[in-house]
C-alpha cells in the first residue's frame, strides 16, 4: 500500500514539471507534449486507483478518457497544419 502511495506521489510531482512546461512552453508543440503528458498520468492514477480500491469501472473511465485525448491530440494536430496551410 505504501508503494502505491509513493508511486501516485511521484506521478503527481511529475504532473506539476509537465503543468510547468505547459504553461511556459517556448512554442506550441511544447505544449501539446505537455498536455499529452499529463493525460497519461491521469490515465496511470485512474490505473492505479482501480487497482487499489478493487473497482473496475475505474478501468473503464481511464480507458474512455485516454480514447478522448488521443481524439484531443489529433484535433488540435489537424488545426495547427490547417493554419500553416493557409499562411
């Protein structure tokens, strides 16, 4: 249990290094890695939670949620060659 503990400590720290380059992120690119990023972590706590608490809809919502960023990522993907198309 503490492992697990210690584990979601580091991912939460980590999310905060990410949250830091989104945030100040010298180009736009930085910021969709940093925002993929921390969809992955959320996905690996939902993970680790469902494991804890022994609850396996928590499987299905982090499964849904990595599908909608996937889907987030290759939007905001298709804008940014969008608008270097029309420069």
């Amino acid at each position: 249990m503490n492992l697990f503990i210690a584990v979601l400590l580091g991912i939460s720290f980590t999310t905060f290094l990410c949250l830091y380059r989104l945030f100040t992120g010298p180009t736009v690119f930085d910021r969709i890695v940093a925002a993929s990023a921390i969809t992955t972590k959320t996905i690996v706590v939902v993970a680790v939670l469902a494991f804890l608490y022994n609850q396996d809809i928590y499987l299905d919502i982090s499964i849904t949620y990595a599908i909608l960023s996937f889907l987030a990522v290759l939007g905001v993907a298709a804008y940014i060659v969008k608008q270097k198309e029309t420069k």
